[in-house]
C-alpha cells in the first residue's frame, strides 16, 4: 500500500469514527464518511468493502487504543492493584473520549440490528481478556472472590458503563462522573475483596 492509499485510509477511518459518533451506525453512511473525509464516494470503496466493513475497523480501532493504555500499565503491581488499574484506565477512556468510547459499545448494537455479522473483533477480545485476567489473578491470590470471571468482568465493566453513558450524555460533569466512578469502583472492589476474606 503506498504512503498516498495509508493517507486516504486514515483519513476515511477518522472521518467514520466521528460520523459514527454522531450520527450512529443506522443514520451514518458511507457518502457522509466521504464527503467527511474529503474524497469522492467511489474511493472510499477502495479501502473498505461496505458500511459494515469500516464500522468493524473503526470500532476495532478504538478497542486497540484502549488495549495499548492497558498494556502500559506496570506490569509489576500485585493482581488487584492492577485489576483497579485497567479498571480506572477504562473510566479514564470513557470518560476522556466519550463519544470515541460508545464506539466499543455500539458493535453488538450494529450486530443485533442483522447488519455487522461481527460481533466483536480481535482487538476486542484481548482487551476483555486483559481485565479477566487480572481478575482472576486476584481471584487466585485470594484478593478478590470470583465464582465466575467472565460474569464478574462483565459487571464491572457494566457498572464503568453506566457512568461513562451519564457523562456522554450530559446529565454529569467529567469532574462528578470521576468521582462516582471512583466510589463506584471502591465499593464494588471491597465488596469482592470482603467476600474473599470471609470466605
């Protein structure tokens, strides 16, 4: 691919992930992308095969954004300071890009509606892979009690969730969201925690 194609193409997925923001995945079209971008209709087929094709790049894309935060992270932190880590480096995300954010979420609605027949990518995956991880670390240091990771993943990022969404859609400041999420996150740490030493 040559320097002028890499150009075009970057410049068409930044062109999505900001028409997808803000318009969604039902109301975005390829021609807006175009025409977003700067380039004629027809080129924007050159590099991706449909509405479908670029909506999966563009969300895959924010998910390895995402996943390179969490592999920064010092890798030398005891299992539940790390799990509190990426934890907060996802609030982080959310809370610094929300419309960038809603993008990782908005898949699995494309996917319901029959048009992406991908659920989740490989970006995806590793980035729920990483949290579970850590989670279950925990889990076996006796930090954390976890009867099911992959559950007790999918609440913790649900509860991440909810606040990023307040923020997005204004009903809380950043400042008022990251406070909540830390209490939230407190909370439910301590529950885990308090479970593991009783039990």
């Amino acid at each position: 691919m040559s320097a002028k194609s890499d150009e075009t193409r970057r410049a068409i997925l930044d062109a999505a992930r900001e028409v997808f923001a803000d318009e969604g995945f039902e109301q975005a079209s390829m021609r807006k992308v175009a025409q977003r971008a700067g380039i004629t209709h027809g080129t924007i087929y050159l590099h991706f095969r449909d509405k479908d094709d670029l909506f999966y790049q563009v969300s895959e894309e924010q998910f390895r954004v995402l996943l390179d935060r969490l592999r920064g992270l010092p890798r030398t932190l005891d299992p539940l300071s790390r799990t509190v880590n990426a934890l907060r480096t996802v609030i982080d995300y959310g809370l610094d890009f929300p419309n960038h954010y809603a993008l990782l979420y908005a898949m699995p609605a494309a996917w319901r509606s029959g048009r992406v027949t991908r659920r989740f990518g490989p970006m995806a995956d590793e980035v729920y892979a990483y949290l579970s991880d850590a989670i279950v670390r925990s889990s076996e240091k006796g930090l954390l009690r976890v009867t099911d990771p992959e559950i007790d993943t999918f609440m913790l990022l649900s509860a991440i969730h909810g606040v990023v969404e307040f923020h997005r859609a204004g009903i809380a400041t950043r400042e008022e969201s990251h406070i909540c999420a830390e209490r939230m996150l407190q909370v439910l740490i301590d529950g885990l925690s308090k479970a593991a030493a009783d039990a």
